[in-house]
C-alpha cells in the first residue's frame, strides 16, 4: 500500500475499533501518519513500512490499545516516531 500527501497527514485512524490486528505492513508513506485514541484487538504490525515525513513526525501513536505487540521489525523512519500514553499488552513466545 502507498499513501502520498505530500508533508501533510497522510493517514488518520481516530477513535477506531479494529477487531484483530492492525495490518500496516509493507505499508510506504510521505506525511504524517496519526494513530490515536483507538483499539486494536491484536498486533499491530509496522514491519518492513517505510514512513517518509523528513524533519516532521512520521507516525503518531497516541492514547491507543493494543491487544498484544507492537511489531516494527525492519520498520524505517524518515522523521520522528512518537508513541505516546499507549498501552500494549505484550505476548510471550515460547
């Protein structure tokens, strides 16, 4: 998936309600990306996305829920990442 709005948001999920996990995945972004006041039943899952926002904030992760882990493996970031008063409920693996 690629989303493009030049340095303005390019994706906004608010007060939302997904049911399973949040599959960002693979994703390529130019703007800011806001996550906030929202729940995810399972992961969300940033692996291998690349958040192009240079100097400004490429992902906005604010007052949300997850489920369980927050996977930003292989994730790249042009810009800044904030997570903020954000609860994750974290897996173990065997």
């Amino acid at each position: 998936m690629h989303l493009d709005n030049g340095r303005d948001t390019c994706l906004l999920v608010e007060s939302s309600t997904v049911a399973g996990p949040l599959r960002l995945r693979y994703l390529r972004a130019r703007g800011e990306m806001r996550i906030r006041n929202s729940r995810a039943s399972g992961r969300i899952l940033l692996g291998d996305a690349i958040l192009n926002n240079p100097g400004a904030v490429a992902l906005r992760f604010t007052r949300n829920e997850a489920g369980s882990d927050v996977v930003c493996g292989g994730m790249t970031a042009h810009g800044e990442v904030h997570f903020v008063d954000t609860q994750i409920t974290l897996t173990s693996t065997p």
